[in-house]
C-alpha cells in the first residue's frame, strides 16, 4: 500500500532539515540572489496544463525519468540525510512573498526525478539542478551525479517575518509519488495525503502509484498567506492537473482543484486519499508488545453524511486486509483524525499528541459513492497501514474525465464541531462483571463520550443506549455512567456481546439517546473475533 520506507525517521528528517536557499545566476526578478539555473521560458497557466494532460492520456505512457540509478542506488538513508539544502539559496528566500521554497535531493528511497518549475507573468522557467544548492560531505556519492538530475520534492518554509526560525522550520512538504504532508496548529507532521489512489487493497491487483512529475510554484504576491502550486500527475492509468493554492493559518488550509483523465479502467479509484499510521491504542494492544501505551497517527475516521449524521468510527490493526465502506451521497465532509491530545497516553518525545488532524470538505456535490477504509495489519510503526478515500459510485473507466475541488483542513481537530457528544475512547475486555466468574466467549465494550448535551444533564439522569451488531447477541449487562473523573461531561456506555460464532468481522453500531433524541454521534466499530 505505500513504499517500504522508515516513516518515523522520514518524518523526523522533515521536521528536523535544516533550511535550504536558492540562487539565480540569471532569469526571473525574484531570484537575484546567487546560485539558481533556470530553464527557458515558455507560457503556462493551469488551463494549459490540464490540456497538456489530456493530450498525454492518448499518448503511450513513459513514467519519470529515473536517473544515474547506479548512483542514487547508494545515497541510503543515512546518506541522504546528511545532504542538506542551502538555506541561502532558497527560492524566495528575499521575496516575494513571505514564504521561501527549499527542496529535496535524489536517493535509494526518491529516485524519481521531480521537474521543479518557477512561473512569473505567465512564464515558467525550470529549476535546474545543480549540487552546489546542497550541503553534503566531501565523500558523498551524490558529487558524482550530473547536473540537471533533478530534485525529489520541495517543501515550503514557515513565513520569512514570522516568529520561528524559517531556515530551520517548514510548513509542507511533497516528497515521493504523490504524497504530501502539512502540518497542524501544534507545529507537527504526521499523516500524509495523496494526489490519488489507485487500487489500494484490491485482490489480485498491484496498487499502482502515480506520480507528480512536474511541479509549477507561482511567484507569489507580497503579503500573501498563500503559495499556489500546480502539478502533473502521470500513472499507468491515468494523467491529471493539479492547481494546491495552500494558505499557512490555523494549522494549513489547501484549496485543491483537479482534472483527471483515465488511461484504463480502475477498480477503486480514490478521490482525495489520506494515509495513516495506527499500530495500537487504548482499544486493544497484545501483551509486553512495546512499552508505550499507545502509538498512532491517527486513531478514528469521522464523517459527515450528506443526510446530517456524524459517525466516528474507531481505528483498528486488524488481523488481516480489511476494506470498509460507508456509503454516501454528496458527503459533506470526512477525515482521519487524531483526538487523543495527552502526552502520557503515548509517553513518546516524537510527539504523537501533537499530531494533525486531516479533514476532506468536498466543494460542490461529489454524488453517490462511499468513503472506503482500509486497514492493513501490521507490527510496527514504521508503516502506513491506514488509507481512507472517496471512491465514486460509477466505474471507473478507461477514456472518462474527472473534474472536482475540494479543501484540506490540516488542523487539531475536525473544522466543523458538533454539539453532539464526542467517542473519545473505546476500549475492550473480558465480558461480565467484576469480582464475578466471567464467561467464556463474551466480550465487554466501553465506549467513553464526552461534551454536548452530556455535560448539563440533571443529577440522576442517564443517556440510553441504542445497540446494533452483524452477529451475535448483547447481553442483559447494559449501563451507561458517568466516568468518576472531573471532567464536565465524561460519560461511558458498557455493554457486552456473546454467541458470536467463527472469526469474520462484527459490525457494530451505538448512539446515544435523551428523551428519544440522539445526543451523541455514531459510533461504528468492526470488531475481530479472537
């Protein structure tokens, strides 16, 4: 599902760079500083780019170019994290605007060259590479590469007049594929989303992973909030314009327009894909696995139907390759977030309480389809294992065109809050009560919610519940209470479930009810067996 790559040290390297900076010997106005090469100018806009992309779809797909390979073959990650860019060559390093732009070199994990292009007044000119923009030892193998290989990515650096530091303080960075990452209002990267998905999980299929083979970074105007970024995507399967007009406010807001046109047909064609990490929570953790309580990314997908309802639906490392689907029409909105905001939950100095949440927020009317969860299992943090993505209801065929926009929300928190109470936690034991014999083959269930109508609710007064599940039976032991702790509205619901036969997923649902009204969103969970 994602390149085999040690995503804690990738991100730690994308936190933690050093700034980068970009010269001009030559060409546009705002690079008159030292250093830069630039292509010849020729005449772009996003409309010429999305006509690039349909003229390509006819045409025999190349792929990027892949250069010097015996070299790149030896920049490993350690190697390539000693290759740093420049700080006093990056591209609007002294304006315009309030954000300069640094890059990424080539190696063993991005050999896939990048063409990084600057566009002023209608002309866009490329970005050559040259090794004198990088800081790298004397011995590194990377001297040895040619000019012009290329970059593998860029990433754009916090405000030049903010309060941080920007040679040494980014605020989004695209690096491998078409994965790019931004971070929230607690100053963290974490999940990553993706220009598209194609086949994630499908049986019998390879996933394929198209790549954004040219980038176009629009000289920006004085004062501006906002980089505007244009890309073109290119897959076996399918070629597209991109235009990222991405704005550094609370957290980062990325208002992304795309075209895509179909090469050939595609089983699950994923609209505005996030990938995620979730290795264990307070859900469930084998025994002695690792000595933290919890560690994840991301611990729950929450959606926002387009009939009104609100459903969380906890995370899960499941025993095997799972896919969900929640169908839908024109959904108002889903995401990956990542609620559980205390350190000692995770006990960690990588900062996993800080991590940003990710909200999709279609614009216009996406139609029917359904948000598609998939969940691989697996034993380390170190990997994605974590896709959820719009697939529409039609087929994806060969020769349609597809063309939407949506707004990324890279946040602490989903941008629309409900007054409805909150899942903030589920958790999972042996059924029965304590202090008693408990009974083989049941399963208890806590569901904690918290705020909303929970926290002004009179003194002897308890929510129902409302319980569905795919199999089994729920026992007689059913309460809800307010958890003995100090904070305003923290209540739980406990409930257990017995006679479930064999080890295919239960799905499981419960809402909280007053007086017949729900109070509470959706909880959904798919519950394994063991």
């Amino acid at each position: 599902m994602s390149q085999i790559i040690d995503r804690r040290s990738v991100l730690k390297a994308i936190a933690a760079s050093t700034a980068m900076g970009l010269i001009a010997r030559g060409g546009p106005a705002f690079a008159q500083a030292k250093g830069l090469k630039f292509g010849e100018a020729q005449a772009f806009s996003f409309e010429t780019l999305k006509a690039t992309a349909e003229k390509m779809v006819a045409e025999p797909y190349a792929g990027p170019a892949m250069p010097a390979p015996d070299i790149l073959g030896k920049i490993d990650y350690d190697a390539w994290g000693k290759i740093t860019y420049d700080t006093d060559q990056a591209l609007f390093a002294n304006g315009p605007g309030r954000f300069p732009v640094t890059f990424f070199h080539l190696g063993m994990y991005f050999r896939k060259a990048v063409d990084m292009h600057v566009v002023e007044d209608g002309k866009a000119r490329q970005i050559v590479y040259d090794q004198t923009y990088f800081n790298m030892p004397t011995d590194s193998v990377a001297r040895q590469l040619p000019e012009g290989v290329g970059f593998a990515g860029f990433r754009l650096q916090e405000p030049r007049d903010g309060a941080l530091d920007w040679h040494k303080n980014d605020w989004v960075a695209f690096l491998g594929a078409s994965y790019f990452r931004a971070i929230g209002e607690l100053y963290q990267y974490g999940l990553s989303a993706r220009g598209l998905s194609v086949d994630t999980a499908v049986a019998g299929r390879p996933e394929e992973f198209p790549d954004f083979t040219k980038i176009y970074i629009e000289t920006p105007a004085d004062g501006s909030d906002s980089v505007t970024v244009c890309a073109l995507l290119e897959g076996p399967s399918v070629v597209g314009a991109y235009r990222f007009v991405m704005t550094r406010a609370k957290g980062v807001i990325m208002d992304i327009d795309q075209v895509l046109f179909l090469r050939r047909d595609i089983e699950r064609f994923g609209i505005s894909p996030l990938t995620s990490m979730y290795w264990f929570s307070e859900t469930q953790k084998p025994t002695a696995v690792d000595w933290r309580p919890e560690v994840h990314d991301s611990d729950g997908l929450a959606m926002w139907t387009g009939w009104g309802e609100h459903l969380w639906r906890p995370l899960n490392n499941p025993p095997h390759t799972t896919a969900s689907t929640f169908s839908d029409e024109n959904i108002k909105g889903y995401g990956l977030l990542q609620r559980d905001r205390m350190f000692d939950h995770y006990e960690d100095g990588v900062c996993y309480e800080k991590r940003p949440s990710l909200w999709v927020e279609p614009k216009g009317n996406w139609g029917k389809g359904a948000v598609h969860l998939i969940e691989l299992s697996t034993d380390d943090e170190i990997h994605d294992n974590i896709v959820a993505t719009w697939v529409p209801a039609e087929p994806a065929r060969a020769g349609s065109k597809y063309e939407l926009s949506y707004r990324l929300y890279w946040q602490a928190d989903e941008p629309h809050p409900t007054d409805l109470a909150r899942c903030v936690a589920t958790r999972l034991s042996n059924g029965g009560q304590p202090g008693q014999p408990r009974p083989k083959g049941v399963r208890k269930f806590l569901v904690e919610f918290l705020g909303g109508p929970l926290v002004n609710l009179p003194y002897g007064v308890k929510p129902q519940m409302v319980l569905t599940a795919s199999r089994g039976r729920f026992t007689d032991y059913q309460m809800t209470e307010a958890v003995p702790d100090s904070v305003p509205g923290h209540w739980r619901a406990q409930f257990d479930l017995a006679d479930v036969e064999g080890t295919d997923p239960v799905e499981m649902k419960l809402q909280l009810k007053l007086d017949g009204k729900i109070i509470s969103e959706t909880w959904m969970f798919q519950y394994h067996p063991f």
